[in-house]
C-alpha cells in the first residue's frame, strides 16, 4: 500500500465524484487510458478492484470507499500543509471552505464579506444545504467550519456558539391571529400549519412544542421544500408557519408577513460553528473562528421590533428567554 501514489488517489477520488473514467480524464487534464492506467495500478498494488463498472458509471466498491476516504484525508492535509507553511512565512492567507445550514444563508454572504474584508488573502468558499447534506459534507472532509443549530452527533466534532436564534410562528397580516395577543398554545395548535420535511431542526422543534397537545402530531401539516416557498405560502394566506427569525426581518419589516403573540415563544437556540476534532486546525480555519466568535453575532439579521402591536421584540421577550432548544434545518 505504501506504493499508492498522490496521482493515483487523486484519479480514484476524480473517478468517484465524476462517475466515469472520461469525466474524470476532463477534469484531471489527462487522456482517458492515462486515468485507467493510474486506476489499474492503484487496484494492482491493493489487489483489490476498487470499482464496480456499471451502466450507470462507475461505483465505488467497499475497497474504493476505503482509498477514497483515505485520499480525502490526504488531500485536505496537503491543503493545511500549505496553510501552515505560509503562516510560516507570516503569509496571511489560505483557503476556507465553509459550509451552512439553509437558514444561515440568509447571513452567511455578509458574514463572509466583513471577514474578507478584514483579511483579504484568505480565499472562500460557501456551500450551502440542508441539514443532512450538511453534516455529510463534514463528514466526507469536504468542509472546514460548518454554521449550524445543532451540531451532529455522529461525528466528531467540536463546536463553539456564536449568537443567538430566535424560532416564531408567524401569518399573513389579515391572520385573524395577527392583531390577537398572548395566543395559547392549544389555540395555536388548531391551525393550519406549512412545515418542512422530516428530519429538518425547525420540524423537530415545532414537534416538541407541540408534543403535550394531545393528537397534534398525527397530522402536523403540509410539507414545503424550502424555507422561501414556506413564506411565500404564509404570504398567500395558505397557513400559518414555525420558523426561523433570521429568515423573515425584511418580510416582517415590510408588513408582508406577521409575528404571532404566542405563549412560549419565541423558542431560542443558538448558532454554532462546528469543526471536526480528528483534524488539525489550519491558519485559515484559526483566524475564521476567532472572527466568529469576536464579530459573527454582530452580523446576525436585525429585524427590529417583531411585536409592534403589544411592544415586544424577539430579542426581549420574556415568555421565550427559558425555551432553548438546538436545531437547524
């Protein structure tokens, strides 16, 4: 195995995520037999075929996850080598991959923006997707920080809280609801609800603050696909919606959308960014963290005052302060 070369790996790895020895040649810049040679060397010196060949492109066998992974390791390590070094030379650059969670899109670009804007050299990336999509990415090393609610489980990870995040329930403005206040949680629990699907952080909490009504969780409502369709359903007075306080200030500001007065909330959980553990920390990653943690709550989304009718904000409002529940989409 010590005979595995750095172009060997890199064309499993290509061939994995292209599908086919010819996409892969494409990318690496090389013919397709030069592509099937590293790969039949690779699977020579394992003994091992690492792909099955199939009408759908080519898949990776148990022996080809194994090298896959291992060359994911190692192109991520060369990629902190070269960090290191330049921090070495007093270079302040690098590169960052950074991953989020749906609803932080709506302030991760700003985020980014003040961060570049304070250290220009460091080159980022942004991927964005829901939360299972999400923890895959830090799963296969293809992220460095993850912005997220609630950090996984299943990997190992270490995570570090950045600011707070308001959830709420909110209507169309002619909602009978919107002019009602201290709305209970039976009463709320009557209407017609527009959720995501199973498995996204702001399905589980609505789960939970529902769970003590009796029935409400047989037929929780109809599902949406993204956050944006969901307002744009509220918005047309299809429904009413549990959802993040970062995702509608400028909706709710606008007078599109309205805040419900409901017992209990708003619920508030936090913001994280999350590392891996069995990996060492780049330049990048170091100075991106710090920056979290002195500046990212400061560029969350301002909203304003959510509750004009009874003068409660989400950020004051003292029936929510206690209702701390960590999830994300």
């Amino acid at each position: 195995m010590l005979n595995l070369t750095l172009r060997q790996l890199r064309a499993v790895e290509t061939i994995a995520t292209s599908g086919k020895i010819v996409n892969a040649a494409k990318q690496l810049n090389l013919t397709g037999p030069a592509v099937t040679i590293q790969l039949k060397q690779a699977e020579e010196t394992l003994g091992l075929t690492l792909f099955d060949r199939t009408a759908d492109g080519m898949r990776p066998t148990a022996a080809g996850l194994a090298v896959l992974d291992a060359a994911q390791a190692i192109e991520q390590r060369l990629r902190m080598l070269r960090d290191q070094i330049d921090a070495i030379k007093g270079v302040r650059s690098g590169s960052l991959r950074l991953g989020v969670v749906s609803t932080a899109k709506y302030f991760a670009p700003r985020l980014m923006a003040a961060f570049i804007k304070e250290y220009p050299d460091i080159e980022m990336r942004l991927l964005v997707g829901n939360r299972a999509e999400t923890i895959a990415s830090l799963r296969n090393h293809d992220l460095d920080i993850a912005l997220m609610g609630r950090p996984p489980r299943d990997v190992p990870v270490r995570a570090s809280a950045f600011g707070d995040h308001p959830l709420v329930i909110v209507a169309a403005p002619d909602h009978p609801l919107a002019k009602r206040r201290d709305i209970s949680k039976e009463e709320i629990a009557a209407e017609h609800f527009l959720i995501r699907e199973p498995g996204s952080g702001t399905r589980i909490s609505l789960e939970i603050f529902l769970s003590d009504v009796p029935g409400r969780l047989d037929d929780l409502g109809v599902e949406m696909g993204s956050n944006e369709t969901i307002k744009q359903a509220v918005m047309a007075g299809l429904g009413i919606a549990f959802i993040s306080a970062h995702t509608i200030a400028s909706e709710v500001e606008s007078g599109r959308l309205a805040v419900l007065d409901v017992v209990g909330m708003p619920i508030r959980r936090q913001w994280f960014g999350v590392m891996r553990t069995d990996r060492a920390i780049s330049p990048a990653m170091a100075t991106f963290h710090d920056f979290l943690m002195r500046k990212g709550a400061s560029h969350l989304p301002h909203f304003g005052r959510l509750y004009p009718e009874n003068g409660s904000a989400v950020g004051n409002r003292q029936s929510g302060d206690s209702n701390l529940i960590s999830s994300d989409e």
